[in-house]
C-alpha cells in the first residue's frame, strides 16, 4: 500500500484545519460573527486550499492520468467537501451546543467536525474527485 497520497491528503487536511480555525477565529473574535454563521465563510476559504494541495501533491498521478477539466474538477471537488463539511457542521455544531463554553473558543468544534468528516472526504476524492477507486482483484484459481 502506498502511503505517500494518505500522507499528502493528511497534510492537506491538516492546512485546511488550520486556516478554517484561523478565519473562524479571527471572524468571531475580531468581528464579532456568530460562530454558527462564520463556519461557511472559513469552510470556503478551506475548500479552495485543501483543493490545491490535494491536487498538486496528494493526487498528482491520477490528476496526471486523467485529462478532466480545472473547472469540472474543482467542482466535483466542492461536491464531496460540500457533504463533507455537512458531516462535518454537524458535529461542529452539536459539540458547541453540547459544551457552550466551546463558543468562545470554537476551534475545538472544527477539530472534532474534521476528524469525523476526514475519512468520507478521502474516499470521497479518491473515488469521485480524481478516478481512482481500487480496482478489484481477480484471483486465478
């Protein structure tokens, strides 16, 4: 098994984790946002980087293979982190219903809303995003 493209997609994920905690914080902290309102704005900010490296370093073989448009691409792309981030909200929202004190301080809701969504989101672009669900294995007999 290869592990460089796990790798790559858990550095991507793990940049991602921290611009969309950076933009949350700094859009509850420093504007005063709702951190129920302020998720969608660092969510997007996210999507666009995690897209980037994940199609630069985690995918770069399959991306090579296939000659699928940017655009067709990136939208396939927006479509499985888009479920994602509803998993991911989710859990986001009910650890900061669950623990209120969290809502000043919410990036221990992104935490757990990213690990819960992480796996969806790699299989997600493995198989949807860039092509390349494991193929069967036929055994001889």
């Amino acid at each position: 098994m290869n592990l460089g493209p796990i790798l790559a997609f858990g550095a991507a994920g793990t940049a991602g984790f921290v611009i969309d905690a950076a933009v949350l914080q700094l859009l509850v902290r420093v504007f005063g946002v709702s951190p129920f309102v302020a998720r969608v704005p660092s969510f997007l900010v996210a999507v666009a980087v995690t897209w980037w490296i994940n199609r630069s370093f985690a995918f770069r073989s399959e991306r090579e293979k296939r000659a699928r448009a940017v655009r067709e691409e990136y939208l396939r792309y927006l479509g499985v982190q888009t479920v994602g981030a509803f998993i991911n909200y989710a859990v986001y929202a009910c650890a900061l219903l669950w623990r209120p004190e969290w809502q000043r301080l919410p990036v221990w809701g992104v935490a757990l809303g990213s690990a819960v969504a992480m796996v969806f989101n790699y299989v997600g672009c493995r198989i949807l995003v860039y092509g390349s669900s494991p193929a069967p294995r036929v055994g001889r007999s």
